[in-house]
C-alpha cells in the first residue's frame, strides 16, 4: 500500500520549521499541544515545506492551532472542515501540496457526513482528529466519540454507542485510517497516514485535564482500543473537461412558413404526465418562429414528474412577448381528466376547446379523436396539429420541419399527420 | 460595416446564465439537484470544465470555499430550502472574502411550499442573510439579455470585490422557453484574475484604498495566506475587539457600499411629465414593461423602473424614486417585498404595491394598482 511513497532527502538546510514561535494557546497539560507538535514533526521529516502546506481547522480547541503553522491556512466552521479540507485539495489538486484537516472529536461528530464523503471520494488530504473525548471550549460536554466508559464517569445522560471514526471511514474507503493513542506511536502513525496517496483518518487521544482527568495513565482506561484500517484504492480527482459551447451550437429557426397571426394567441395544452404534453408544446412554440412569429413555452407539472397532470401554456405572437403568463387562453386541448381538472377554472367563455374524447369529462365542449388518432404519446401533437389546421394560424409543416432530425421523427411526423384523422 | 445575422431559437435563462458564467471564466460548478434551478446542475454538467455533485447544501457550499480559497471560481445554484441549509457557510465564505457565484431561483414557500411553482419571496431573507447588516451583492436579471449580462456582472463583482455574489432568479424566469435571438449575445471575455501589486510584506487581508485585499490563493509559493471565518486581523488571525480586526469586518461593508457604483444596474424608461413610477425587478418586471405601454397607450403617463442590483440598495435608485409623487411596486410575493426593504411595512397613499401569490403578477393587475 505504501510502496509508492517518495520521501525528499532532508538536509538541516533545506529542512523549513512548520512550526511557528507562537506559544502554544491549550491549557497546561492538554494533549493538543503533543498532536500539534507530532503534526509538524511528520510533514517536516517527510519534506514538506511551508508553501507545501494547508492547515484547514474548525472550531473548539483543537481549532485553535492555525496560527501555531507557518502554513498556510484556513479556519472555518465547527464540524465543516473535512468539507472545506475536499474543496481545498481539489481546488489545488497538487500532489505536491498536502492539505491537512484538524478537528476534535465534538467537530467529527457534527461533520460525520463530511468525513464519509471525503473517505468515500477518497480525496487526497490527511484529517486528524483530536479525541479528547468531550466538548471542551463549552464545559466539557459529552461527543459522539465519548466512550460509554467516559460517560458513565461523567454521569452523561447520552447511553448511545459511540460513533467509531476509524471504522466508519474504513468503511466508507478512506485509504488509511488509524486510531493512536500512545504519544510515542503520533508522529510515525502521522508520516504514514500524510504519506498515502487518498484520504487518511488519524484519531489520536488527547487528554483534556481542564473536564477529563489530569494523568493520562489515568484517562488511558476510557479510551478505544488502537485500531487501523487500510484501502488500496484509487485517489478521488476532478479531471478538468474540454466542453462544446450551449448556446454557439444551436440550430437557428429561420421563419420559413407564413403565417395568418393578428396579435398573440394563448395556447393551453392539458393532459398527464407521459402524454408527451410538454415536448409536443415545445414543438409548437419551435414551430411558430419556424413561422415568423415570437413564442414561449411554459410548463407545469407536480413534482412527482411521473405521475399527476401535465401543463403547457404556449403564447404566439407578431410582437415580441415580455409577460409570459396566460393572462387567459384563447385556445385549450385537453387531452386527459388529469389535465382538465387543473385548468377548467382558466378556461374563459371565449377560450376555444377541444377535448380528446377518450378522457371522462362531463361537458359541453367539443369531442375529438386526438388519442384515438395519434396514440396515447401522440394525442397532444395531433391535437396541435389539428387546431392549426383548424385556425390557419399558420401550417401543421412547420411542425414537420421542427421534428424532421428528431431521433423520433417517424413517429412524431406520423402523430402530427394524425390530425388529418380527427 | 458587417451587420449580424439573427439566429432566433427557443431557449431558457438557465442555458443563458450557465453559459455565461463560463465564458466569464467561472472554473466549477459543485451542486445538487433542486426544483427549479435543476437546469443549471444538467446544463453545468454538460459545460463546466470542471462538475462536481455534492452530498447535501452544505457540503456544496464548503467544498465551494475550498476551491475559491485554492484560487478558482465555483458557482451553485439552488433553491430556498438550500440557501436557508447554506446561510452558515455563505457567512464563512463572506467573512473570509471568497469570491463565489450562488444561484437562486425562488419557488412558492414557505419551506418546502410548491417547488414548481415561480415567487420572488426570497428577498428579505437575503437582505439580512449575512449576520451583522453586512450587504451581499444580489443582482436580479429581469430578461434573457440581463440574464446573459447579469450574470457576467456576478462573476466580475465576485472576483473584483472577493466576495460571493447571488444571482436572484425564478421559477419562470429560468424554466420558461421563449423564442430569442441569440445573435445579440455578444461573446465574453473571461475575468482577469491575475494577482494584483500588494505591499510588502504581504498580509491576506491587508486592503489598500480600494478596501479589498490582494487575493492569493493557498498552495502559492509567493506568500503564506491565511483566510479566517472568525472575526480577524489583517494577517488572517483571530483578533477579539481589537481595532484591527474589527475595522477588518467593517470593511466587509465599506468596500462594497462606497464603490456600489461599479455594480450598480437598473432600467429607468423615464417619460416626461409622469408623476407615477412602476418598480418592479426579476420576472415581475416583464409584466411592468407591458403594464405600462398599455398606460402609455391609453394616455397615462407613468415611468418604469426595474432594479438589477437589488443589494446594496444603489444611491441611484432612491434618487429615481424620490422624483415621483406616487410609486407602484410589481412584485411577485404576498407584501412586496422590495418596497418593504425600501420603505418597510408602512403603509401610505403615495406607496403602493401590486403582488400576486402562487401565480405570475400579470399587466393588468399592475395596471389596476395604477
């Protein structure tokens, strides 16, 4: 798993300190400075120098360490920093540069879906989480990596397991994870875990003696045992892609038939998802710049896209069109029950109906054989078909032409004719 | 002199926007599929040179963080339920100057309300999205040319004030087709984001007259940087109260209030003599173009004015308004929602609004407020 690894040749000279002077911020005794200082010890002895890095923090006490690297870095939102820590290493995508991510235990645990995500990706950054088992810039409240052990001595109400990071990013294809918890094991634990190519999980224990104890030997019998996982995996990147522009590339629609349109027209097509209601609308508006005229095509549709009424409201016109609402319809197909029930109330005394006479509707409106003809797929085209026939608005060829290089041409060419049969 | 040829087809803003955002040399687009800017995520994935899914809002907008603080440009787009999911990061992104483009097309609320349905309901929450009064760019496109434009002017303003800006959209304004002469797009050029002369030595969030930072990215080899979401010090670290660090944060509203005019768009079609102004912005403002032609025609006399910067609140739109004895809002919402950030909920004579809920504001019911 290791056997790629490339370790630069280190002199005192070219060796740069990781470490600022800064005294370290944590209270006497607290395990975060041993973290912070194994951290530096591991990128210096594999070769990295200051500008190599990225320190990406978040918040509680083991985000107080940015300003103890001469890195570079960025300090973000408590739990987030394994998300940041993706966008960082992507957006660098530099397998020279190294993005280390910091957070404590209390920060995994509102991050968790972040850790996963990144192990899942496999995203080249190396996370270490200070374990320190509790919350402790807020008074050492219980995390989702407490021990039932520490619990119980913290007389915690929470009786829930804890999360198991290591196993979890194991899990989820983090390349190498590992839990340390003896001092001497940090930095060489670290070199390992900053030196897999992908994403590595170190858990370290740290002993908060401000709500924890004050001996470690003492907090050592509330810890998880050392544990270490690995996954020969490929490493997550975001290739950059050459793309066809989406705009240069379309096809224009030269005005090529006449048409007999005084002013704007609105058209309501109803019928039910799957009728093909919104592409043969679609068509329609295609059809009338086929024939010198503005158009616009809107849809409505319940989100369940599968299932329910669908909607196409498509206005005509000489002049071009700002408001594209049906203030109301001059012309409604109604091709299903569905479809009539959710515009019969936008129907006025002057909109001009047609309605397929397969569909169950009570009324007074005109009856045609739209499905009949063109087929359950093809109703909505016929019906277009037909009342452009019917008006003389301008030809039914024009919606020829619009679906002529279509992968569906012979059908849909056949459901326009189909009007002829109504 | 050469004359363009017309090239008329029936597109949506979504492909508008998206492409533009390209040309203007956006990098990534990092996103998750929500009604109604699903569009943006398939044609972003189509033209993007780079595309990546995210797991959930605020993940997209971390990882988005991640990227611009490595020196690229990301764009989402969403909706209202995942702008409210990435309010904390979009603070975090504002507070450490990355520049990024988010997308907003609204929908019919509250929560997760009627997804297909258009509304431009969003405003206020985006007035004080950003903790403390600071102002965030909101720039509105009111038709496909703003579209194209607008959103050129986002990716500009993001780079050049280092800050995400939010392109305000609808359901009808980015999901409705309309036949469209794409011969009056004129290409784009990409923005320069070289690095900027900076005084030594080199300090990430030290700004000079401009009052915006040179921006370098992490992983440079000229300087160490250090981006800070926590109230800090011109070298990115956290400072309490200190004068540094708060006159950094002040900043944050400075840099974008006093040279608003760099990014300060509107439509004003003044007539003479009116006395009566139409206000209107986004996909209203269709609905108040043909609300007053038909005044005209009938013999009123009436101005019409349509807002693209929407926030910061441009000087230049007060100054339009205030010329009037009686002002009209057209918006798309239950209480006008422009108008109350302009005015607030006081209601007067001389201020009055025509909205419509759950369904487009039409010209006539414009006119009827008139």
């Amino acid at each position: 798993m290791l056997s790629g690894l490339t370790f630069k040749i280190l002199t005192v000279e070219t060796q740069e300190k990781i470490l600022t002077q800064v005294k370290m911020p944590f209270c006497p005794g607290c395990g975060h400075g041993i973290s912070t200082r194994s951290i530096s010890e591991a990128l210096e002895q594999l070769g990295y120098g200051t500008k190599d890095v990225s320190i990406v923090s978040d918040i509680g006490c083991a985000g107080l360490v940015d300003p103890l690297f001469a890195t570079h870095s960025i300090h973000g939102l408590h739990g987030r920093s394994p998300a940041l820590g993706v966008g960082v290493s992507l957006g660098i995508d530099n397998p020279k540069k190294k993005t280390i991510v910091i957070q404590g235990d209390g920060g995994a645990t509102i991050g968790l879906q972040h850790i996963l995500e990144a192990a899942r990706r496999n995203i080249d950054m190396t996370l270490v989480v200070f374990n320190n088992m509790l919350f402790g810039m807020t008074g050492g409240q219980m995390s989702g990596l407490s021990t039932n052990e520490f619990k119980d001595y913290k007389q915690s109400a929470d009786e829930a397991d804890p999360y198991d990071v290591v196993q979890l990013a194991h899990t989820a294809g983090a390349a190498y994870t590992r839990r340390v918890n003896h001092i001497a094991n940090f930095t060489p634990a670290l070199k390992e875990a900053i030196a897999t190519p992908g994403f590595s999980l170190v858990e370290l224990a740290s002993l908060c003696t401000s709500y924890a104890m004050k001996k470690v030997s003492e907090y050592q019998e509330y810890i998880v045992e050392e544990e270490k996982f690995l996954n020969d995996r490929p490493v997550g990147h975001l290739p950059l892609r050459q793309t066809k522009p989406l705009i240069e590339n379309m096809k224009g629609l030269d005005a090529l038939f006449a048409n007999n349109l005084d002013g704007r027209i609105g058209i309501l097509i109803a019928g039910s998802a799957g009728g093909g209601v919104q592409s043969a609308a679609q068509q329609l508006a295609q059809a009338g710049i086929l024939a010198g005229l503005h158009s616009t095509m809107k849809g409505e549709y319940p989100i369940t896209v599968g299932t329910g009424f669908s909607i196409a409201e498509v206005i005509l016109s000489k002049d071009p069109i700002h408001y594209t609402g049906l203030e109301k319809s001059d012309v409604a197909l109604i091709i299903t029950e569905d479809g009539f029930k959710k515009v019969k109330d936008l129907l006025a005394p002057q909109t001009k109906v047609w309605i397929d006479d397969k569909a169950e509707i009570e009324s007074n409106y005109t009856q045609k054989g739209f499905s009949k003809a063109g087929g359950k797929k093809g109703a909505a085209l016929s019906a277009i078909a037909y009342w452009l026939n019917e008006s003389g608005v301008f030809s039914p060829d024009a919606l020829l032409k619009v679906v002529e290089n279509h992968k569906y041409a012979p059908e849909l060419q056949q459901a326009i004719n189909s009007y002829k049969l109504v | 002199m050469e004359t363009k040829t017309s090239k008329n087809v029936l597109i949506d803003a979504s492909r508008i926007i998206t492409e533009a955002l390209v040309q203007s040399g956006a990098d990534v687009f990092i996103g998750y599929p929500i009604t109604p800017s699903n569009l943006f995520y398939s044609y972003s994935k189509l033209r993007f040179p780079q595309f990546l899914a995210g797991p959930d809002e605020i993940s997209v907008l971390q990882w988005m963080s991640g990227f611009s603080a490595a020196g690229k440009l990301p764009v989402t787009a969403t909706a209202f339920p995942g702008l409210a999911l990435m309010t904390e990061t979009l603070n975090m992104a504002y507070m450490m100057e990355l520049p990024m483009v988010l997308i907003i097309t609204q929908r019919l609320g509250p929560s997760t309300g009627s997804a297909t349905t258009g509304a431009q309901g969003d405003l206020k929450f985006l007035d004080g999205v950003i903790s403390g009064g600071m102002p965030l760019p909101i720039f509105s496109p009111s038709n496909f040319n703003d579209a194209w434009t607008l959103a050129h002017e986002a990716a500009k303003t993001a780079i050049k004030f280092r800050t995400p800006v939010i392109l305000l959209t609808s359901k009808e304004m980015v999901m409705t087709q309309k036949s469209f002469d794409i011969s009056t797009l004129e290409p784009l050029e990409p923005i320069d984001r070289s690095i900027k002369p900076y005084e030594k030595p080199y300090q990430t969030y030290k700004a000079g007259a401009d009052k915006v930072p040179v921006f370098l990215p992490l992983a440079n080899e000229l300087e160490q940087v250090r981006f800070n979401s926590s109230t800090h010090n011109n070298l990115g670290l956290i400072g309490k109260n200190d004068a540094e660090s708060l006159g950094n944060t002040w900043r944050l509203k400075e840099k974008l209030e006093t040279r608003i005019d760099e990014f300060t768009f509107y439509e004003y079609d003044a007539q003479t003599d009116a006395k009566n102004l139409v206000v209107s912005w986004g996909i209203s403002a269709d609905a108040a173009r043909d609300a007053v032609a038909n005044l005209r025609k009938n013999g009123k006399k009436v101005s019409l004015l349509i807002a693209k910067t929407l926030l910061p609140v441009p000087p230049k739109i007060y100054e339009i308004i205030d010329q009037y004895e009686e002002i009209t809002f057209a918006e798309e919402n239950m209480t006008g929602m422009y108008k109350e950030m302009l005015y607030g909920k006081r209601q007067s004579t001389q201020i009055k609004v025509a909205t419509k809920f759950g369904m487009m504001l039409s010209p006539s019911e414009i006119i009827e407020k008139i």
